[in-house]
C-alpha cells in the first residue's frame, strides 16, 4: 500500500479510491484518482473526505453529501454526487478502512530511560515501552507490543505479538494475553476476584489463586476489570470485545466473538457463549450458562441460565412517573391476583362439572 504524499502539513499521507476499493473488494462508479485525506460523517462530509451509508434513515443524505467518494450499496450508488464505492456491506467497509486514518503513531522500537524493566523479563527488541512502566519478573513481551506510560505489569505476565496496552494500565501476575490485543487506559486485569466467607464477626477472605487468561484480537475498555481466578483462570475468548467500564469477575468463561457494552456486570463462575453480545447496563448473575448466539438487551438483569439463543429483556420501559408508581404497587399484587384468578378459574369448573 503506497500512499500519495501531501503537502499539507496537517495531513501525513493520503489514499487514492482506486486503493481503499481494492481494500475492501468495492467497485467504482466515478473517479478512481480522487484523493482521500480523511474519514467524516456523511452529512458533513467535504470534497477530500470518504464516507458511507450504512442505514436506510441516512439514504436521503447521501445526494446532498460533499464528500469525494462514499462507500454504499448497489441500490443507492444512483445517489452518489462525486464518487461511490460499492460494497455489500458499507458499515463493514468502513470500519477496515478506518485503520488508514488512525491517530496513533506507529512502534518505535525503544524503552524509556525511565522505565523499570526486571532483569528477568523478556523484551523483544521491536516492543516500545514507555516513561514510567514497571515490568515484573519473568514477564515475556513479544514482537511490536506497546506499553503506554506509567503501566505496570506484575510477575509472571506474557504479551503476545502487536498487543498494545495504553497509559495506566494495571496487569496483575500470572495475566496472559494473546497476540494484537488493545487494553485502554484505566483498566484493572488480574484483580482478586469478590471472594469471601461468612464467619461469627466480619468475612474470610478467600485468596484468589488462579490467574487471567485473554485469547487474541480482544480489545479491552477504558476502567474495564477482569478479575484473576479464585481457583483456575478467569479465560477471554478470541475477539471478544469489551466496552469501557465492564466488570468480569472471577473463573467466568467468555467465548469467541463475544461483544458487552459498558456498564455490564458479569458475576463468578458465569459461562457465556460465543457469539453473544451483551447491551449496557445489564446484569448477570453469578453460576449461569448463556448459550452461544443469544443477545441481550440494555438494563437487563439475567439471573437464571439461558439455554436456547435469540434476543432476551428485562424490567420496563420508561413511561411517565406517577404512571410507573401505580403499576409498581401493581407489579406487586401480581401473585396475589395470580392466585384469585386461579380460585375463580377452579370455581368455574366446578360449576361446569354440576350444569353436566
């Protein structure tokens, strides 16, 4: 991939849609030369700009946009002012091509003067590791890695090849994670898990002896946690994605591809499929089994195991506030009304049961 230089100094390189087409398997309708310099949203999109249209709300946009060239389907490219890019799936396109534009800067093989690096570590020689890290004994980070500034990583720890973990990051001991993962700042990997027994005054810690492990391609959100194992290893599938602010406690077991949005709270020993995807806000309780495909939507809370896929709720919409008060005083005399309907239902058949 040969970019265009640009002589202006606020723009490095440019693309040319003839190369970001190759990229995602489109095909032109318009002028393969134009020059991209940015990605930009389809309303406000400028001439040097490539965008796309993904929803059938934002067709009505597409006739109106300034933007060079815009990745849409067959049905829409008709729409296109300048240049359109036909794809299956413009989303899908989109988001390969959003890599070319990315903010940060590439590896630079070096580790800070102010970095602490144990002598027993292993380093790799093209891994960049920033000002104020802390790398423990016997930890193993492997080719093009990078450690954000002020990140520590305790003992026993390995990184696998183009994994990044960004500023202030916090990896406890015996955390492992796969090749070309992305950990945001904030995150907390390898805590103790919520464990403690019941004693005559106050808990017993239970200690927490099993570590972290994360398969590749996952990235991790900003103030994310995934607690170590109480006993054997709290394990990330491949892919899997999580949102910023997530809470994964000890010995849960997410599968592949697996997506949760912030917020979510995922409680011990859950086993959650693969391929699932787990909206804000929600909530899982602890020792349950979600089957692989199933989906859950934002502010559920999840407490019994759910073994055949699709799309599960929980709770109430929103409505207005002195409506919701009602209904809760009437959520709370379901039983009682269940019951009533039950004895009416018995007497009604006994009345049957005499007419004949």
């Amino acid at each position: 991939m040969e970019p265009f230089k640009c002589s202006k100094k606020w723009v490095s390189t440019l693309f040319s849609v003839a190369q970001i087409a190759k990229f995602v398997d489109g095909r032109i309708e318009g002028a393969a030369e134009l020059a991209i310099n940015q990605l930009a949203p389809l309303d406000s999109a400028e001439f040097g700009a490539i965008t796309f249209c993904a929803q059938a709300k934002f067709v009505s946009q597409i006739s109106t946009s300034q933007a060079s060239a815009i990745l849409v389907t067959a049905e829409n490219s008709h729409l296109v002012k300048n240049t359109a890019i036909i794809v299956d799936n413009p989303y899908l396109a989109f988001a390969k091509v959003s890599q070319w534009f990315d903010w940060r800067s590439p590896i630079q093989a070096k580790i800070s003067s102010r970095a602490v690096v144990a002598k027993s570590a292993t380093i790799a020689n093209t891994a960049q590791i920033c000002a104020g890290v802390v790398i423990g004994e016997s930890v193993i980070v492997e080719d093009g890695c990078y450690i954000g500034a002020n990140t520590v990583i305790g003992d026993q720890c390995v990184l696998g090849a183009g994994t990044r973990l960004e500023a202030n990051v916090s990896v406890y001991q015996d955390v492992h994670l796969g090749q070309n993962c992305i950990v945001h700042s904030g995150a907390v990997l390898g805590a103790d898990g919520f464990g403690f027994a019941k004693q005559a005054k106050g808990w017993q810690k239970i200690y927490q002896l099993g570590g972290v492990r994360i398969g590749r391609d996952v990235e991790i959100g900003a103030g994310t946690t995934v607690d170590r194992g109480a006993l054997s290893h709290t394990f990330i599938g491949d892919g899997v994605k999580l949102d910023n602010q997530v809470q994964i406690a000890h010995n849960v077991h997410l599968g592949n591809f697996t997506a949760i949005a912030g917020c979510t709270a995922i409680a011990g020993s859950t086993h959650i499929g693969e391929n699932c995807t787990i909206a804000g806000l929600s909530g899982v309780t602890g020792h349950l089994n979600i089957v692989a495909g199933t989906h859950i939507t934002a502010m559920s809370l999840v407490s019994h195991s759910i073994k055949e896929a699709g799309v599960y709720s929980s709770g109430t919409g929103i409505e207005k506030h002195q409506s919701w008060k009602r209904n809760v005083v009437r959520f709370r005399s379901l039983d009682k009304w269940v019951k009533r309907i039950k004895s009416l239902e018995n007497e009604m058949q006994k009345l049957s049961s005499k007419k004949q």
